[in-house]
C-alpha cells in the first residue's frame, strides 16, 4: 500500500509542477471570462464615437421628432449621433452634395426621410460607408418609426402618451420551481447546465488523455520494467490514474476557489458603484457536489479505459488511431446535448442519462436543468459505480500485459486472451 | 547446501500462447556467486528473469529465492538492471532515484543517504540537480545502476551491464560488482559479452529455445571439453589448415588463429605439416576451447539437430 502512495505521489507532484499545470490553470479561467467579457461588451454596444450625420427632411415635418429620438448616449457618456445639420425641403442636387461630403469624411452618414413616408407608402434611407453596424441601424429605425407612427396619430387625433400606455407590453418572467423553493429564471440555468457539463467534456478528455499518455510514458521510456520488478501491476495504474485525478481536482479546487473570490469581490464592487446587479452564476451546493461526484466517477471510466489504450500501444500514431473509439464516447454525450436540453425528462433522457458512458455528463445536465428524482440519480450512480470497477479491473488486466508487450497493436481476439492470462 | 542456494529454479516452464518461452527450466544458482545466465537472442532469458523478478508468473513449476517461495516482498530482495534502459527522463536524476528506492521498500531518510552516497561513488554528484535526459548515455546507465543496487538486494540481476559504457567505466562498475560478490551478493550475469562472462562467473547455464544445453561450473565445463583447441601465431601459407581430417574449425582472428581439433586428433600433426611446408611458427598452444566456441557450438548443434 505504502508503494501504492509513492507512485500516486510521484505522478501527482511531478505533473502540478509542470509549466503546462500552471499554464492550463491559469489560461482557462483567463478565456473564459475574456470571452464573456467580451461578449458582454460587443453586445451592448458597438460604436465607440459620436457620428456626425445630416438628415434630409423632404416633407419639413418630420425632421425635429426623429431628431429627438436620436438620443443615444455612448459609453463615455458623449451622444451617439451629432445632428451636423437639418435640411427641410431640400432644392434638388442636395442629396449629391450629401454624398460627396460622406465621401470626403465631412460627414459620417446622412439620414433621407422621403415626403410620402407618413402615408406609408415610401421607407426612410440611411446613407453610410459602414452599414454593418446593425446597432445604428436599428436605432435609426425605432426613432424614425417613432415619429412616424406619433405623427400618423397626431393627425387622427390621438394623443400619443396615451397610445404608449395601452399598447405597453406585459413581461413574462420564468420561474424554475424546485425543492427549495422558486427561482427566477433569467437563462442561468441554462448557462450554469451548459457551463458544468462543457466544463467535465474537456476535463474527462484532457485528464483521460493525460493518464494514457502517463502509461505510455513509462512503457516508451522502459521505466516499467524496473517499476513491475518493484511492485504490483495495479497499484502502478492505480497509483497512476488517481494521481492524474488529484492533479484535476486541484485544478478544479483552484478554479472554484478564485472564482468564488472573483464573484464576493465583484459582487461587493458592484454594490459600491452602484453599477447594478453583478452577474454571478450561483452554483448550488448540489450542483457543485454532483459536478465533483460526477466528474471523478466518470473520470476513473474514462481514465481506465484511456491507461487500457495507453498500455496496448507503442507509439503516438498508434495511440492516435487506438483512442478514437473512447474518446468518440466522450464526443456522443456532447452530441445528445439537444436531447436533454428539449425535455430533460422525458424517457430518452432519462434512459440515455443511465448509460454510463453518457451518465457523467447527461446526468449533470438534467441535475442542473431539473433536479430528477433521487431515485434516478441514485439508479445512474449505480450502474456507473459497477461499471466504472469492472472497467478498472479490465484495464488492470490488459494494462498488467499489455505494458510489457511491445510491436504490433493487438486484435480484440489478442485483446481478450491477454485479460485471460494469469 | 540447500542453505547455499540464492535462487532455485525447479521445473519452470512458460507459454504465450502457443510459443513455449522456457521448457522444464531447472537452475541453482550459489549464494555469493557470479551466474552467467547465456543463449541466442530469444532463447527465454528475459522471460526466465522475469519469473525470477516475479514479473510473471510460471505457468508450471516453482522459483525459490533465499530458500523460499517467491512472494511480494522479495522484490524488495532484488535488484535488477534491465538490459533496455528506463528512467523518467524529465525528472531530475537524485528524485527519480528516490523514488525507486522507495519503490525497493526503503524509507525517505535512509533512501537519500544511499542515494548520495552512490551518486558520489559514481562521481555523479554534480549531475543529482539535472533532468535525466541532459545526462549522457553512460551516465544514465550509472544511474540505473544505482537504482539496480541502492537497496542492497542479496541478489542482483544484471542484464548487458557494460553496454555504452566507456572502458573507464566498465572498470568501475566491474570492480563494484566484484565488491557486492565479495559482500555475499548473489549476481545473475546475462549477456552475449562470452569473454566478460569467462572472466567473470563462476557457473553458467546456457539455454537455447527456453531449454538449458549446458551448465554447470564454468571450470569444470571447459575441462570436460579437454584442451582440443590450438593458439597459433605464424608466417606463411595457411594451406597447412587445410586438412578435414585433423581440423574441425578455423578461426581467424587476425593476428592470433584458433583452431579446433577433432576429437582425438593429435595437435602434433599439425605442427608438423606447418613445418614441412615452411610455415614460420610464433606461437603454438594448447588450450581449452574459448566460451564462445562452446555457445556457438552448442547452439548451432541443436539448431540443426
């Protein structure tokens, strides 16, 4: 047993003290909220400086209420649009002049508001050198309609404030009932569910991965040798597979504990400043639980199954060929995603989050989702829990062979003669 | 005498498949020997380590080691250098050594007092802080002795111990070996080196297709093949070899001509018809036929058997 800790401990401290440890550690959390950062920004908004436009009111009735509606602030507080200047009945050739001054960068855009528009019968132009900016637009559009639309009732006689307040939309808000009570839903859980389970698909490959290549280390470089003159063939994979787990769960102990500091810190600047809300993705305790549950049982599946391939090959291109049928496992319950995502309840979900290959990642997602009834979690546990040890037996067997044998990749029928051997 | 024996190999035998590795393999090997384990590539040597290591398991038959049954712990008893060399290459040379005396049983304190002092005997002190894969052939070899030997196993099993190994060196780790045999450590010598193997053991076995062919006490064999074989330096035609009926093989080796009479041939005549036909002879002497002979013989006997 005491040999068993060494082995563990050799593979686990060599491994954290890698540059590529520190490095993926560091650069994952760094990704992550860089994307959503930058998402966040993008999406917001998108024009970093006020635009210099002129509007062409052919009709003359138009132009002070669209003006009006043009209100937009930008970021740094300065507004969107700068109104250089009003053209009410515009003499012919003016639209030319326009054109010449957007070309020569006196202007940013001109704004063409066609006489027959109250009638409905014409749209409104917007003349720019970049009309990809699907923001402007679309506020041009609201305050052109706007005013539009005031006019149209102005001239039926309705009062406008009064039009706003009858045709007001009601809000539907979503609330996601549980067992602890209710919860607003505003796509977190969506996003926590998705967040979870991308989270254990690239953690199961790149530690499975990592423990393949950690057997076919010592197989390559002959360490193995002298390693199964020195002690017993399963506590070298057992050793192996769990020091590879550890070096995981500390990642994941580093990552939750920063950005547990990263969501108090920002919640607390976000009270100070008065920003509004912060964003934080509230992770349950069961949630996190699961995660960490569900990630280590299907982490000792896939890394047994990975030291299996790692131990019957001799080579990186025939590892890269003889990985492909687990790690397609891994990919399937990506790809069965929708399924659950549609209706996490129904029984194509319920029975492809019992298959145990799936279960890891399924499951998660349907716990996060909606929480399914215990005995469900309890029957997938189950049947994970068996076949995760007879796995790590299997591959016990084949690794306790396999890691002395070097040339050719066996066949299945090789394969199954090689658990057979005493 | 049973007491005597380090390691008794008693009717082993070991199959993959349907390829019979060793066949009713027997040795004894003396406490506080040298023990040359020969034969042709693939004749099972590795495999008959390997059961010796407890790496495999015989499929019939039973290994003793110091008088009794192979069992977990006396892997903590041996010690093995691997003909392929495995260390972990991006680890530094004094951890990775830790860590396989670890492995051999002994603890952290005591681990890293041996390991310094081999690395200091081994003038590899200056290199304990250096990844293994700066380290150059020869000196990781040295390392790997080490961890073969940092233990002190009663018994040790080296396999091509001298390879890549400067004379320098060789001489080092040779005159190690002969320190741990005078210390009362029983050494499994493999290799196809037939004359460090003469200068070397004191017994050998010789198996050939997972069966042994010879062995025995390495004096007593030689004797029993009788001093059959002439060492002859000379000038002049070599025709005078040329007769089938005295001269079972010829072995040039440049300077120095070996040749091996038949059974009962008298090495005078030989002389003789060197002399009639001119022949300046420097040297002519009667010896005990070269270890590597008797492999070859022996092997290519019953291959053609």
């Amino acid at each position: 047993m005491h040999k068993f800790w060494l082995v563990m401990k050799r593979e686990y401290v060599t491994r954290v003290r890698t540059k590529g440890f520190i490095f993926s550690t560091i650069i994952v959390p760094v990704l992550t909220v860089g994307i959503l950062v930058l998402q966040i920004v993008t999406a917001t908004r998108q024009a970093g400086r006020t635009l210099n436009i002129a509007v062409l009111d052919e009709d003359g009735s138009l132009a002070d209420s669209v003006i009006k509606g043009l209100d937009g602030k930008l970021n740094n507080g300065q507004p969107e649009f700068h109104i250089v200047q009003t053209l009410e009945r515009p003499p012919a050739g003016t639209e030319e002049n326009l054109r010449t001054q957007v070309l020569n960068g006196q202007l940013d855009a001109f704004l063409v508001l066609p006489a027959k528009i109250t009638g409905g019968k014409d749209s409104a132009e917007y003349h720019t050198r970049n009309p990809g900016e699907v923001t402007i637009s679309s506020e041009l559009s609201h305050a052109v309609s706007d005013a539009v639309i005031a006019q149209r009732l102005h001239a039926r006689g309705v009062d406008v404030r009064d039009v706003a307040q009858v045709v007001e939309e009601v809000d539907l808000k979503v609330i996601k009932v549980g067992t602890h009570g209710e919860t607003e839903e505003k796509g977190q859980t969506i996003v926590i569910g998705i967040v979870v389970a991308m989270l254990l698909y690239t953690t199961l490959i790149i530690y499975g991965v990592a423990t393949m290549r950690a057997v076919m280390e010592e197989k390559t470089t002959r360490v193995i040798e002298i390693l199964v003159a020195s002690t017993r063939p399963f506590y070298l994979l057992a050793g192996k597979i769990l020091g590879v787990a550890a070096v995981g769960l500390t990642q994941y102990a580093i990552w939750v504990t920063v950005g547990a500091l990263v969501t108090v810190y920002g919640a607390a600047m976000a009270s100070i400043v008065h920003a509004g809300a912060f964003p934080a993705l509230h992770l349950s305790g069961l949630m996190l639980g699961s995660t960490l549950i569900f990630f280590f049982a299907g982490y000792l599946l896939y890394a047994s199954l990975y030291a299996a391939v790692g131990a019957m090959v001799s080579s990186d291109q025939e590892a890269q060929q003889a990985q492909m049928p687990v790690t397609m496992l891994v990919v399937a319950a990506v790809v069965l995603f929708n399924i659950i995502l549609r209706d996490p309840n129904s029984p194509t979900s319920v029975a492809l989050s019992m298959v145990p290959f799936f279960a890891p990642i399924l499951m998660l997602l349907r716990i996060a989702l909606q929480t399914p009834p215990l005995w469900q979690i309890a029957l997938c546990l189950a049947i994970l829990g068996l076949t995760t040890a007879g796995l790590v037996l299997l591959a016990a067997r084949i690794y306790r062979v396999g890691i002395l044998m070097y040339g050719k990749r066996p066949s299945l029928a090789e394969l199954a003669k090689w658990v057979k051997y005493t | 005498m049973e007491k005597d024996t380090a390691v008794n190999v008693t009717g082993v035998t070991k199959r993959f498949d349907e390829v019979l590795a060793v066949n009713n393999l027997s040795l004894r090997i003396n406490a506080g020997s040298v023990f040359g384990l020969l034969g042709p590539n693939g004749a099972g040597k590795t495999t008959t380590l390997r059961m010796i290591l407890r790496i495999m398991v015989p499929d019939e038959g039973s290994i003793e080691m110091l008088g009794r049954p192979l069992t977990e712990s006396s892997q903590d008893r041996i010690g093995y250098l691997p003909e392929e060399r495995g260390l972990y290459t991006r680890m530094k040379v004094r951890e990775v050594l830790l860590f396989l005396a670890g492995l051999k049983g002994l603890d952290d304190h005591e681990a890293g007092r041996r390991v310094d002092e081999w690395l200091e005997r081994l003038e590899l002190n200056q290199w304990a802080a250096s990844k293994v894969i700066d380290l150059s052939k020869g000196m990781q070899q040295k390392v790997q002795f080490i961890a073969a030997v940092v233990h002190r196993p009663p018994v040790l099993i080296l396999d091509e111990p001298f390879t890549a190994l400067d004379p320098v060196n060789a001489g080092i780790i040779k005159d190690i070996m002969l320190d741990l045999r005078q210390k009362g450590t029983t050494i499994i010598l493999s290799t196809h080196r037939m004359e460090q193997v003469e200068m070397m053991c004191d017994s050998i076995c010789l198996i050939n297709k997972g069966e042994s062919v010879l062995d025995g006490e390495l004096a007593a064999i030689k004797r029993s093949y009788g001093k059959n074989t002439v060492r002859l330096e000379y000038e002049g035609d070599a025709g005078f070899l040329d007769q089938p009926e005295l001269v079972a093989a010829v072995n040039h080796f440049g300077a120095v001509t070996e040749v091996r009479l038949r059974p009962n041939a008298d090495a005078q005549e030989l002389l003789k018809a060197a002399v009639v036909r001119g022949v300046r002879i420097n040297r002519f002497e009667l010896v005990e036929p070269p270890l590597n002979d008797i492999f070859i013989q022996k092997v290519a006997g019953v291959a053609h058997a």
